[in-house]
C-alpha cells in the first residue's frame, strides 16, 4: 500500500514536470502554480533512514502533515487531460503536415512543367528571333555593299570633277598672264582692244566654269556625307545585329546544366531600355530607305557631274578659238604699223644727216671768225694804254671798233643760224626717237602678242581639260 501511494505520487509529479515541457498553449493546459521548492526547513523534517521503506513511511508521514513548504498537487484527471490533449495536438499538427506535404509536392509537379514548357517556349522564340534577325542583317548587308560600291564611284566622279577644275587652273594663268603682258604694252599700243575684250571674256567663263565646278565638287561632298552617314547607319545597325545573334545564339545554346549561369536581381528593371518588335524592324527599315535615296541621289549627282565638265570644256574651247583669231588679226594690224614707221624713220635720218652738215658748216664758221676777233680786240686793249694826249681817238681807234663790231655781227648770225639748225636738228631727232619709240613700242607689242601670249597659249591641250575616261 505505502508502495502503490508513493509510486502514485512520484507519477503525480512525473506528469506534473512533463507538461511544463510539452509544447502545448497555456490556454489548453490546467492552471499549475509554482513548482514545489526544496527548502532546507522541509529537508530538515524528513528522518534519515537507511532504505527505501523508511524513505516512503517518512514521506507520507511528512505529507500527510500540513506544511507552507509543499504546494497543492494536480488531479490525476488533469493529467490525463493534459496528456489527451498533448495527444490530440500531434495528430491535428501530423494530419496537417501531410496534407502540406502533398500539396508541395503536386505544385513542384506543376512548377516543373510550367517551367519546362515555358523554357520550350523561350528556345522555339528565340530561334524564331535568330531567323528574322539574321534575314534584316542579310538585307543591311546588301545594302551596305551597294552604297560602299555608290561612295567609290561618287569618289571616282568627284575626283574627276576636281581634276576638271584644277585643269581650268592653266588656262586661266595663261589668260591671266597673257593680260599681264598685254598690260606691258607702252603708249598708245596699251589700248582695250578686241584681244583684251575676248580674254576678259575667257577669264569671266573660266571664272563661272571654276564656279560651277566647285558647286558640283561641293554638292559631291554634301552627297558622300549622306552615303557615309547612311554607311555609318549601317554598319552601326549591322555590328548591333551581329552581337544581337551572338548573345540571342549563345541564350539558345543554354541549358540548366550550362556553365556559368548566375542570378540576376530584379530583371524588370532591363524593360526601360528595351524598344518593341515594330520599332526595331522600322528602325532598320528606315535605315535601309536613308540609304537607298541617298545611292539615288548620288547617281543622280554623278550625271551632273558629267554634263558640266562635258558643257563647260565645249564652252571653253570655242572661247579659246575666239581669243586666237583675235590675236592674229591684231598682230597683222601691227605687222602694217610697224611697217610705215620704218619707212618715216629712214626719210628722217636721212634728213638728220643733211642737217647735221649743215650745222657742222655754221660752227666751222663761227670758229673762223674767233681769230679775227682775237686780233681785233687784242689791238684795242693794247692801244688803250697810250698815255695822256696819245690817248687818241684817230681812224685805227674807229676802224678798230668798227671790225669788232661787225665780226661781233657776223657771230650772232652765225650763232642764230646754228641755234635754227640746231633747233631743226633737235626736232628731227625728237621726231626720231619718237619713231623709234613707236616702232619699239609696235616690236614690243608683236613680240607680247606673238611670242608671249600666242606661244604661251599654244600650250594649252583644251582635250586635257577633258579628264581621262570621260
């Protein structure tokens, strides 16, 4: 009996300390006070006994007193309770747990084929992505072929235009320097003629041709940077559309079990900076249409290239012809000039010499009256220093005055006479000269226009103005 009570108690207390550590809610288990502490006053109440049965007959002895240091004990029924309910608690939270169980495993079913499809889905996109991209890239390289061929053979015109307008460079140094050295022409020869007239002509067309021709070297220009911006375009269009079939191939050839794969964090944050299917392929179509006009116009530039170097070299060298026959009628005008003068000139040197010997004559004579004059005069200086009443005015004093005088005449007649021939000399000569001049002038202007501007203009080639090819 004391056996069946104190082993009653000690599981009274086993049950007791076994539902302070179950897992259950406060709420579902009975109200337990503070555990019963083992103080030294209750210790010191129990006897000491050697055995068990001592042990147990001092416990119920000790409990079956009243004491503060022992606290109320449990029902067994709540005990029970509690363990009813630990029980009930397991199975609702077991049941629970299968059920979970279940329903993850049919989601990660379902899961897996959402994602393989999906992923299926992806790859078959793709590939269809990889074919329209490859097809728009295969068009930009076509066209970017032809506009490469366009800008070489817009390059080939303009460089012929060029050559055209660097070979107006000569004739117009010629022009220019056949106005210069008309420019060199002295007196009267230095008029505006119907040479000057027709060079200026040259010049003012060679100006306009050179214009024109700049024009169209400008507007090749304009038309090569359309080309190159459109080739640029291209170009730039098709390295995008390469790296796309690189990094949309590479995305194709992925798998789960590819190497390298990673994570990326919050990918929607990459739709800011993606465009729509529509606006990729009318990006790439306008890049085509750009180009396509842009060739269009660049041919169109080309046969305008053509025709202004055609025109303009006809033009040129009907001009050129022009100034020519010009040169050769004014040369035959000073031909004839020229001519006449030489013949004035040899009628007035032969005057000049007739002259010339006439005045040698009236200076030998006014020199044959310097020793009369000597004599005369010398006499009458001697003669004057007579002294006193010597000093006499007699017939020698006066035939003396009378000889100077009339030797005094006769020099003055002479001098005026030689001052006359001079004079007349003076105007021969003047004239002379003057003819001189004018046939130097009229040789200078035959050798400007003969041998400086003719001979200067036979070496242009107006078929060199023509670039080769053309």
């Amino acid at each position: 009996m004391e056996d069946s009570l104190s082993n009653m108690y000690r599981n009274s207390f086993n049950g007791v300390f076994h539902t302070q550590s179950s897992p259950t809610t406060m709420a579902e288990l009975p109200t337990i006070r503070e555990p019963v502490q083992m103080t030294s006053a209750y210790s010191s109440v129990l006897p000491s006994y050697g055995t068990k049965r001592d042990v147990g007959k001092a416990l119920l002895q000790t409990l079956g007193q009243p004491s503060n240091a022992v606290r109320d004990r449990k029902a067994p029924m709540d005990w029970n309770a509690a363990l009813n309910m630990h029980v009930r608690l397991s199975d609702k939270d077991k049941n629970k747990a299968e059920t979970q169980r279940d329903a993850s495993n049919r989601l990660i079913k379902e899961l897996d084929q959402k994602t393989k499809s999906k992923q299926a889905e992806i790859n078959r996109r793709l590939q269809d992505r990889i074919t329209t991209v490859a097809y728009w890239k295969q068009r930009l390289n076509t066209e970017h072929a032809a506009i490469c061929q366009e800008i070489t053979n817009l390059s080939m015109s303009k460089k012929k235009t060029q050559q055209a307008l660097a070979s107006t460079e000569l004739p117009t140094e010629v022009s220019h320097n056949c106005l210069k050295n008309r420019e060199n022409r002295e007196a009267i020869d230095l008029v505006q003629d119907l040479v000057d007239d027709e060079l200026i002509n040259e010049l003012n067309m060679l100006s306009e041709v050179q214009k024109l021709l700049a024009t169209r070297i400008g507007d090749s220009d304009q038309r090569l940077k359309n080309l190159n911006d459109c080739k640029s375009k291209l170009e730039y269009d098709i390295r995008d559309k390469e790296e796309c079939l690189r990094l949309d191939e590479h995305c194709y050839k992925l798998n789960n079990g590819s190497a390298g794969l990673q994570q990326v964090a919050q990918p929607t944050l990459y739709d800011g900076h993606t465009t729509t299917v529509d606006k990729h392929e009318s990006f790439s179509q306008d890049n085509l249409e750009k180009s396509e006009i842009a060739r269009v116009m660049s041919c169109l530039q080309r046969e305008l290239n053509d025709f202004s170097i055609n025109k303009s070299n006809d033009e040129l060298q009907k001009q050129s012809e022009l100034v020519g026959s010009m040169f050769r009628l004014r040369l035959k005008e000073l031909t004839t000039a020229k001519t006449n003068l030489d013949g004035q000139l040899e009628k007035t040197n032969q005057e000049i010499s007739c002259v010339e010997d006439s005045l040698h004559q009236l200076r030998e004579a006014l020199r044959s009256k310097d020793g009369p004059m000597k004599v005369a005069t010398t006499r009458f200086a001697v003669r004057s220093k007579r002294p006193n009443v010597e000093q006499t005015r007699d017939y020698v004093h006066g035939g003396l005055l009378s000889e100077i005088n009339d030797i005094s005449g006769s020099q003055e007649a002479l001098k005026q006479q030689i001052a006359s021939a001079e004079e007349t000399l003076h105007r021969l000569l003047k004239n002379k000269e003057r003819l001189q001049q004018d046939i130097e002038i009229k040789k200078k202007s035959i050798q400007i226009d003969e041998q400086q501007c003719l001979r200067l203009r036979k070496t242009l080639s107006w078929r060199g103005f023509r670039p080769a090819g053309m």
